[in-house]
C-alpha cells in the first residue's frame, strides 16, 4: 500500500461515470484512493501481475467481467485481494451470486454510508492479516536463525526435557557417534554418562526438575554409542524448546577445517550422482520459500518424473541406469540455465525452482516435455530415448507447507502416469476452489433437506455406570438418512454445517428429539447429547432450552450436555454465563476430550462441571502402554478428588474394560458395551 490509510483499488464497472461517482462517494468519506479500472479479461491480467492491489469493486450485473471470472484469476495468482461486489437494492438473488462466486462481502452504491462501513472493515482485516503473515514471517525466521546457529555450532548443544532429548544439534551428534536426532529422542540423557559418574549426573537430572540449575560447570566422564569415553565439561542454562521449559546443555567441541566443512556439506546436502541437492536439502530450502511466498507469489516448481522408470532400469541396468540419470540431469542443467535450483528428489524424479509466474512455468514445462522426448540420451556403452510426466506448481500465500506443496505435485505426476504419462499437469487454485465450492453446495443440499425433511434421526448407545444405577443413560448420536436412505454419520456433515451456519439448528433438532424421547421412554432415562461451541455462545440458547423442557414437562435433570475441552477454553468469556444459566435448569455439564489440553483441569476453576469424559485418544494403546494407563490413572483420581465422576468411552474389548474396573472409572462406553441402536433398550447392571 502507497500509506496505511491510502487504498490500491481496482473497480469493474461498465460505466465510467458510476465509476467516478463511487470514487467521489469514498472520497468525500477521506477514504483516500488509487484506482484502476478494467472492463475486460485481458486488461484485468494485465492489472493484476503489474500492480500491488488492495482491494476489488466489481458491479455484480454486468457480464464483460464477471465477479466468478476476477476471483478466479485473482486466486489462480495466488493473491490475497478481497473483492466487495456492488449490487442494486440488495436483490437477494444477486447477493447469493456473489456469495457463491466467492465475493468477501457486498454493498450497494445506493446505501453509501453501509458501502463505506464493508470498505473499511475488509481494510482492516487484509491489513491485520498482512500485519500477522509479516510477524509469522519474522517469527519463523528468528526462530530459523536460532537452529541455524545451533546446528551449526561447533559446541554440542542438546535440550534436556525431563531426562531425555528434546533437541541436539548435529555436534552432539557427531561427538556422541549417533547417525541421526531420531536415535537420540529415544535414549535418555544418562546414556551419555560413564558408568562411575551415573549417580551424580541422576542428581543433577533431580535439581533441574526441580528448576534448580547446578552453581557451576559440570564435570563428567561421558561416553559415545560406541562404548568410547571421554572427558567433558557442560554448561547448563534455562530453555524453552516447543513451549516446553527445559534444560540447554553445552559441551564444547574443537574446530573444524573450513575445507572439511565444505567437503561435509556437500557430502551431506547433495546427490553424489547428479550434483542436485538431496531432498532433505531441498526440503530446507522450499521452507524458505514457502514462507516469502505468504506475502506475494512466490517461484514456480517442475516436478519431472521419468516415465516407466522400471523398465528403463531393467533394460539399461543399475549401472548405466545410473548414468542415463546423470545425462538426463546435465540435459536439464543445459536447458533451465544457472538461476534454477535442481533437485534429485527420488531415483528418476527431479524438482526444478524457476524465478517465473505459473503462465511461464507451464510453457516451459510443455517445452521440455517435448525436448526431452527428441532427445537421446548417453548411458554407458548404450543409449536411451525416454518420456517424462511434469507437474507444475507455484509458491502463493495459499501454501501451506512444504508438504503440502510436495503432496499437490506428486498427487499430479501419480495422475499422470495413470494416463500414460509424457504430459503436462498444473494445479490450478482457482480450478480447486471451484471443485471445493461445488462440493460444499452438495453437502449444503443435502443439510438443508435433512432439516426440512426431518432426516436427522438420533441413535443411542449406553452410558453405563460401573457403580450400578436404576437410571439408564445414554448417549443420543446424530445420524442424517441419504435420498436411499442410507446412513450419513456426523463427521462427514459436521464440519460443514459448523462452516456454513447451519449447527445451530441441527443443535436445537438433536436436542429436541432428545428431550422428547425422555418423555417417550418407558424406563427413567439420561440423555447425554454432544453440544457445540456456536450453540453455547448464543445467549438466546438457554430460554430456548427451557422452554423445550417446558413444553414437553420434563425435567433438566435428564439431560447431560457434552462440551469438547478445548471450545471451554477457547469460548470461555463467552459461554460462562450461558452454562451458568443451563445449570440453572439443572443439566448436567459434561467436559469431554479431557485430557487433552496442557492444563485441562483449570477448566474445573471456571465452570460447574459434573462429569469429564476422558479424551477417547488414550484408548487407543491403554492396554499395552503402561505410560497411558499411568495417565488416565492420574486423571481418574485427581478428578476423584475434586468430586466429579468419570466417562471412559470407546471400550471394545475385555481388557479394556477390566482395566476400567481396576481405575474405578464412574462411567462406561462403547461397542464393547453395546452398540448404537435406534431405541433405548434397558442395559442389565
């Protein structure tokens, strides 16, 4: 932006006179402007790649540019410019054209001081979004900086957490003769220390727990994985690593040739074959690029995969196999020039960054695809023709991760080779974002039938109580009935009626089918019924809530609402005072994924809590992980001890259950115990 208050604004519209008229309107607000306009396909390209843009006016009625067309040239560049399309009379038809097509908000020229409002307001949230990708950027690179200098310290650095590493750099590695950081996560810290000094160095490990750092340097007879022992002197200070706080150990290490050091990297960061950079390498370099590219489109990558790479390797062998591989890399070397970075990321797959736009980076892959198809290659004492299979890619602040933009380029090439391969593949944002749209259009369908159509059906499974009650509970679980009546199960709708508004009602359906089937049962019967964070921050929820009861005459005390650990804490402000007011109609307050937080009993401190349901990831290993059980024991006890009774749920099998009974969990679940079932059948206790 020119200055923090000055806008770069594009505006799509058919007459210049409107134009000026809308400019004048910001204007006379000290919306201080720099506008371009365009009025047809070709000029708005020409826009976008030539100038820094802030925001987007489209008139929604016109069809020499539509707002589908902008947006998806606008996401194809992978830029992140908002776009307010202008409507008449806030027709309902043209708002949800705009709504579908992708628009961030809309406004009418007609209502100028609500057109002023949507300006500012999306203002505001590119520049904070801006501001925070600036800050993650600096963020990221200190912390880059910091393991750069670790790791390329001549002193050996490790962080001890608890006894074990946390962190080595790789000349704690090397001084310890360890191949890799995976071996040593895994081997505690004593493993390090000469059998003689063993009971000192297990001191030291019990002060530190303890926050307490040792007066002055430590002396040690140390030992490599090798059994080698040597003498050496540890400084030790106060770190946080990961949010954790733990202990830095610094051992110092003699000098390094700087001719050695070159050898070593190249022997450590590049393909001896080819002289590309190895994977590993490359995978440093991108993560570079992938965070430069969060604030503006970034390079382009090639992923060049040799088709039919087996049978090369058959008919040339691994000898002159290898050889092709060298000549087809010096080929590409001879084509793309010295500004591209070469990788060999696998046996006969190459990934090249070019400094080029997508449009660019697309033509050049065509090219070399057909190059290399009329071309011969050296490979030994024979020779070899060969296709290849290109995905194409560009760095936008759309990327999330270097994995993520490594899965998007082999997800293409695997395509490519289903199809036979010698093409050319490019992933298209904005192609993905349509595929996206039109598949939340059909779950959006399929929701909005389901509630007018009263296809969401409730099943019910037991909520055992291990102490024995004449109160049989259960837990109500949403299912939605397909057009062939099959069963759709709620982590497929969920998320998207979370995304598109639509929880709310399916709350309020659950709940209401619940407390009628409370009414309806021939036995005394609780309800537990999974709540979500939209419904718990709405203040008109608990009136509604009473009134349910009301109508149906039943009493609070049959229901049990379930609370996910981390929307408590996260909505916290928010949904005190409406907890507080469905603890008034004297539910029940289920805290469930407990345990899954740093701190998860806190939580207790800030709400009336009855029950917490421990989080069902510790089932998956408790009967072979003595750490877990040791885990849910604590739980178990600690919450004991503050009165509230416990949930386990997911237990499906005999093991699990009798290890249930020796932590003297309150309450039980899970197919082991009886499956989900249409009706409430009475579970012997």
């Amino acid at each position: 932006m020119a200055t923090e208050k000055s806008i770069n604004l594009l505006i799509i519209h058919q007459s210049e006179e409107e134009a000026e008229r809308i400019l004048s309107l910001l204007r006379n607000y000290q919306i201080a402007v720099r506008p371009t306009r365009c009025f047809d396909e070709e000029s708005l390209i020409g826009v976008l790649e030539r100038k820094q843009l802030d925001l987007v006016l489209c008139q929604q009625m016109q069809q020499e540019l539509p707002a589908q067309t902008v947006i998806d040239h606008i996401k194809r560049m992978g830029q992140d410019l908002p776009l307010i399309a202008l409507i008449d009379d806030f027709d309902i038809d043209q708002i949800s054209d705009a709504i579908e097509a992708g628009a961030n908000s809309y406004c009418s020229p007609k209502l100028p001081e609500h057109m002023r409002h949507v300006i500012l307001r999306d203002m505001k949230n590119l520049r904070q979004r801006r501001e925070n990708i600036r800050l993650a950027r600096e963020l990221r690179q200190t912390e880059k900086r910091v393991n750069s200098l670790l790791d390329s310290s001549k002193q050996a650095i490790a962080y001890i957490h608890d006894g074990m590493h946390a962190y080595t750099n790789q000349s704690y590695q090397e001084l310890f003769k360890y191949d890799d950081f995976e071996e040593l996560e895994v081997t505690p810290f004593l493993n390090m220390i000469a059998k003689d000094d063993v009971a000192k160095a297990k001191s030291v490990l019990r002060d530190l727990n303890k926050n307490t750092l040792p007066d002055e340097q430590l002396s040690f007879q140390m030992m490599t994985s090798q059994g080698e022992k040597f003498d050496g002197l540890i400084d030790v200070s106060k770190a946080t690593f990961k949010g954790e706080q733990c202990a830095q150990f610094i051992i110092n290490l003699p000098s390094v040739d700087p001719e050695v050091e070159k050898e070593l990297f190249e022997i450590k960061n590049k393909d001896l074959l080819t002289k590309f950079y190895n994977r590993s390498y490359f995978h440093e370099l991108l993560a570079d690029d992938v965070d430069q590219a969060r604030s503006k489109p970034g390079d382009s990558l090639l992923m060049i995969a040799i088709d039919e790479e087996q049978r090369l390797e058959k008919e040339l062998g691994i000898g002159n196999f290898d050889l092709f591989i060298a000549n087809v890399a010096e080929f590409l070397q001879s084509k793309f020039g010295s500004d591209t970075v070469y990788c060999r990321y696998n046996d006969a797959v190459f990934i090249l960054k070019i400094n080029t736009n997508i449009e660019k980076a697309e033509k050049a892959a065509s090219k070399i695809c057909r190059l290399i198809t009329e071309q011969i290659f050296n490979a030994g004492d024979t020779s070899t023709n060969c296709t290849v299979s290109i995905a194409v890619t560009q760095l936008t602040p759309q990327s999330e991760s270097v994995n993520n933009v490594i899965k998007t380029l082999t997800d293409l090439i695997e395509n490519l080779a289903k199809d036979g391969g010698n093409q050319v593949a490019v992933f298209d944002p904005a192609e993905e974002e349509k595929q996206a749209r039109a598949a939340s259009q059909a779950w959006i369908d399929r929701i909005t039938t389901g509630l007018e159509n009263d296809q969401f059906i409730l099943h019910y499974q037991p909520v055992v109580n291990i102490d024995g009650d004449d109160v049989q509970s259960f837990e109500c679980l949403v299912r939605l009935k397909s057009g062939d009546d099959q069963l759709i199960y709620p982590q497929q709708f969920i998320p998207v009626a979370i995304k598109y508004g639509f929880i709310n009602d399916i709350d309020r359906l659950v709940l209401s089918k619940a407390i009628q089937a409370i009414k309806q049962a021939q036995f005394d019967v609780t309800l537990f019924v999974k709540i979500s964070s939209e419904s718990l921050t709405d203040s008109a929820f608990p009136s509604w809530l009473a009134d349910q009861f009301k109508q149906a005459g039943v009493s609070g005390q049959k229901l049990a609402l379930e609370i996910k650990e981390s929307e408590l804490v996260t909505h916290a402000t928010k949904m005190k005072p409406i907890i507080k007011a469905i603890k008034a109609l004297n539910c029940k307050i289920v805290v469930e994924k407990f345990g899954s937080g740093l701190n998860s009993f806190s939580i207790l401190k800030h709400f009336p809590v009855d029950l917490l349901k421990i989080d069902s990831a510790f089932m998956t290993d408790l009967v072979d992980n003595p750490e877990t059980q040791e885990k849910v024991k604590s739980i178990v006890q600690k919450a004991h001890n503050q009165g509230k009774q416990v949930i386990c749920e997911f237990i499906e099998d005999a093991n699990t259950m009798s290890i249930m009974w020796k932590m003297s969990i309150n309450f039980i679940q899970g197919n082991f115990i009886g499956e989900p079932t249409e009706t409430m059948e009475p579970v012997e206790q």
